[in-house]
C-alpha cells in the first residue's frame, strides 16, 4: 500500500515539474518562426522598423507586411522565400531574415534576395522612377565579419575612393547578435533590439521591457506566443529542424577532417617513399661514378635521364 502511494507522490511530482516547465517556457526570436510571428503586430514591427531607419517609431505610420513569396522570371529561376517583407509608408520595401546556422555565402544570399525585390517593383513598359529603395536587414546569430567587433553595419553604394554615397536605392544593414557587447544604460535603437532578439530568458526580456514600450510589446506576444499550443509545436518543428542541421553540418565537419586526415597521411607515406628512392638513386649515382662509369653508362644503366644523373651527381 505504501509503495502505491509512493508512486502517486512520484507521479504527482513528476506532473508538478512538468507544469513549472511549462510556466517558465518562452520562445526565442532567434528561432526565425518566432521573428515572424512577432513581425505580424504592427507596434511590434513599427519599434523595430524605426530603429533600423534610425528614426522616432512615432514618426513610423504605417508598415504593412506583404507576401514573401518572390515573382519568378522564368521556370529555372530560383525561388526566394523571406522571413519578413514589409512595405513602408513611401512605397519603399524591407526584407528581414533571421539566420541562426552559419551561412559561408550570406552575401550573394543578400545580394540575391534584395535585387529581386528592387526589379520587382516594375514590370515591363514601366518607368525606371518606379523604383523605391530596397532595404536588406540580417540579423546573424553567427558572426558574419571575423576582423572586428562591430555588431551593426549599415551598408550602401558607395566611391571607393572618396567614400561618397552614390545612391540609397539598395540598403543592406547587419546586425550579428553574437557580437553585442556588455550592456550600457543607455543604449537604444538597433542596439536595444539587438538585444531583445538575441535574449535567452524570461528574466532578460523582463527587464528589456521594463526600458521600451514597443520592446514590452513585443514581450507580451511572446508570451502569448509561448502559450498557444499550436504555435508552440510549429516553433518546437523549426527549433528541431535548426538543431538537426548544425549537428548534420558538425558531422559532415568530423568526417572532412578525418577523410583529410587519412589522404594527408597517405600523401605523406608516398612522398615519404619519393624521398626515399631518390636517395638511394644518388648513392648509385656516385658509387659508379667512382668506380670509373661515365654519365652515360650510368643513365643507361639506372635507366634514366642523363639530365637527372647529372643534378645526382653533382656536376
């Protein structure tokens, strides 16, 4: 009877932990489901579209997600789907991509992706005036630019030479999360989202909230987001996907590294007989040649070229 109740308390306990854990889960913005969910509230988006433009999000009317689905030129060409396509109050356009795994050609990614929208704002027949800037946003959980600290870049089309800005048409900014550094009191902007999407607790983005209305926002929907089943399993299928890759990408290393390991060894090995051979080859050389044999005779005899005797030798 007592090893019953035993397992009722085990059981109870056992319940009791699993409910904790449900309480204490939040989702993380880094799981690029989670960053376009959080994408989908206006506040939400009008906070951090307003740092990226540099600008009070009072000043931010209206931004309005579109479809991300890019306009294919042909059958062969290749499909781009974004995290995050936003149409500005001018008629501008901003993609937002969240990337967690390493990406060795981020940059023709962005390239890629930013041309396409920027062309797809006119159709034949119509006029170049058309166009309205293009702004790329990447935010990296993996350090895209190893030869400094910086965490945000804000990148154009600019002279060489003079650093002169010839147009803003095309705008890419990049933001590396792993980068951030210790917390100031005052930061804000890019740099207080940065730190927002790049947080890993519950208490963390408690007190980001405490500081920003838009951030406090954008906290509120992760709870919310972090309590609906549904959305719940879609991010759990996303952050398993993520998972799955980097220990895939991980494997595929340790096998490149064994695989040059062995062809290492083996390049050695035959090189190692190269060296070998061409030594005994010298002292044959000599040795005949002081016992009077000519060049000649010993080419012939070791069956070799008589350019090659010659270095063996000496002469």
């Amino acid at each position: 009877m007592l090893a019953d109740e035993d397992k009722r308390d085990n059981y109870r306990n056992r319940d009791n932990e699993n409910a904790e854990n449900n309480d204490n889960f939040i989702m993380l913005p880094t799981v690029d489901f989670c960053f376009k969910e959080l994408m989908k509230n206006p506040k939400v988006r009008k906070g951090f579209v307003a740092a990226i433009l540099g600008k009070s999000p009072e000043t931010v009317r209206r931004t309005t997600v579109i479809d991300t689905e890019l306009r294919k030129e042909s059958e062969d060409d290749k499909l781009g789907i974004l995290d995050v396509l936003v149409e500005l109050e001018d008629g501008g356009r901003m993609n937002m991509e969240m990337q967690v795994p390493y990406f060795e050609y981020w940059a023709n990614r962005v390239l890629f992706y930013v041309s396409k929208i920027y062309t797809g704002q006119i159709k034949k027949g119509d006029d170049y005036e058309k166009l309205q800037k293009c702004i790329h946003v990447s935010i990296l959980d993996f350090i895209h630019f190893p030869q400094d600290q910086r965490c945000y870049r804000k990148i154009t089309f600019c002279d060489v030479e003079t650093g002169e800005q010839y147009t803003d048409l095309m705008e890419l900014h990049v933001l590396e999360l792993k980068k951030l550094p210790p917390e100031d009191q005052n930061e804000e902007g890019v740099i207080r989202w940065m730190r927002f999407l790049g947080g890993k607790s519950r208490k963390e983005f408690e007190d980001m909230a405490e500081k920003d209305e838009y951030i406090r926002e954008a906290y509120e929907d992760l709870k919310k987001l972090s309590l609906d089943e549904q959305k719940r399993l879609e991010y759990e299928v996303r952050q398993k996907a993520i998972r799955d890759h980097n220990s895939q990408m991980k494997s595929a290393e340790r096998r490149g590294e064994k695989r040059g390991i062995e062809i290492g060894e083996r390049r050695g090995e035959k090189r190692g007989i190269e060296i070998g051979t061409q030594s005994t080859l010298k002292r044959l050389v000599r040795a005949n040649a002081e016992s009077g044999k000519s060049l000649e005779e010993i080419a012939e005899f070791l069956e070799l070229d008589l350019s090659e005797v010659q270095k063996m030798s000496g002469e």
